[in-house]
C-alpha cells in the first residue's frame, strides 16, 4: 500500500476544494435564478396608457403568437362591445343572463344596428379620419355586416348572455317621448 506524504495531500485536498468551491457557486447560481425566474413570473401586469389593467388577460413575460393575438382581439372587442350595448338599448333591448334564446329583432332594428357596429370596426381598423361610408354600404348590400352581428349575438349566446326586450314601464315610455320634444 502506498503512502500519502504531506505534498501529495496538499494537491489531493487542493484539488477537492477546487471542486466543491465550483459546485457551491453553480448552486448558487441556480438558486439565484430560480428566485428570479418566479420573481418575473409573479410579477403583475404593466398599467396601460389609461391606468387600468384588464381584468380578463394576464400578460405573459414573453410574446407569444398567442398572447399577442389574444391582446388585440381583447382591444377589438373592448371598442366593439359598448357600441353593440349601446345600440340594443337606444333600440328597447339589453343583454340579460336570465332568459332563453333571444326573440328576433324587428329588420330594421337589427340592420341599424349592424350598420353601428360595422362603422365602429371601421373606425377601429382605419382610424378616425378615414373614409369608411363606402365599405359601411357594401358590407351593408354584401349582408357581411348583418352576419357578423349574428355572430356577435350569437356568441352572447353561447356566453349565457340572451338579447332581452327591456321592461319598460308607462312612465318611462311617457318621460321618453316629451324628451325627443323641442
């Protein structure tokens, strides 16, 4: 059996301190970004221009075909919903969670208000200065306009949300009709 001298001992120790030294900061290093990876994970959403943060989509740390798609649909739909709302109840109806399948909208109602939310996605698309009037008429003739509102409400549908007459009463219909007096 060979003996170890002092030397040899020396380098054999030098060498095993070497190595736990290199393994002390590769965990190091793994803890540290560990802690970072689900420090970026639960970090909460960037503010947008206005303040709000949306309460449906949370925004990942990376873009992904996904979430960017996701993002611009939110933004489409945020500008496109209240005037859909907006339109049902200038015409006497509402979304409402209680209720079946929607009764169907006199013609001219639904038309006026396709015509509405197609004028709102053209003005989402091009922008507010743009001339939209002539694609507004032809979507109008084509029925591309009638048939995406049929998607839209459709959609509510499936959401659980049904297109509803509002329930109005004699005083309303009365208060309404001396405000459209001079």
């Amino acid at each position: 059996m060979h003996s170890l001298d002092f030397v040899e001992l020396v380098v054999i120790f030098a060498k095993l301190y070497v190595l736990a030294m290199a393994l002390a900061i590769i965990c190091l290093s793994a803890f540290y970004l560990c802690g970072w990876i689900v420090n970026m994970i639960k970090r909460k959403p960037k503010q947008d221009d206005n303040g709000e943060r949306s309460k449906l989509h949370q925004y990942p740390t990376a873009i992904t075909g996904n979430a960017l798609q996701a993002q611009m649909n939110e933004a489409y739909f945020d500008a496109l919903f209240p005037v859909f709302v907006r339109g049902l109840r200038h015409a006497g109806y509402k979304l409402s969670a209680e209720g079946g399948p929607a009764p169907l909208l006199p013609r001219s109602t639904f038309d006026a208000l396709a015509c509405e939310i197609e004028r709102a996605r053209q003005q989402y698309m091009t922008g507010p200065d743009a001339e939209i009037e002539d694609d507004i008429r032809s979507h109008m003739q084509s029925g591309r306009a009638q048939r995406y509102l049929m998607r839209l409400i459709d959609s509510c549908e499936r959401l659980g949300w049904y297109v509803m007459p509002v329930d109005r009463s004699s005083e309303e219909v009365c208060a309404n009709s001396f405000s459209a007096l001079p």
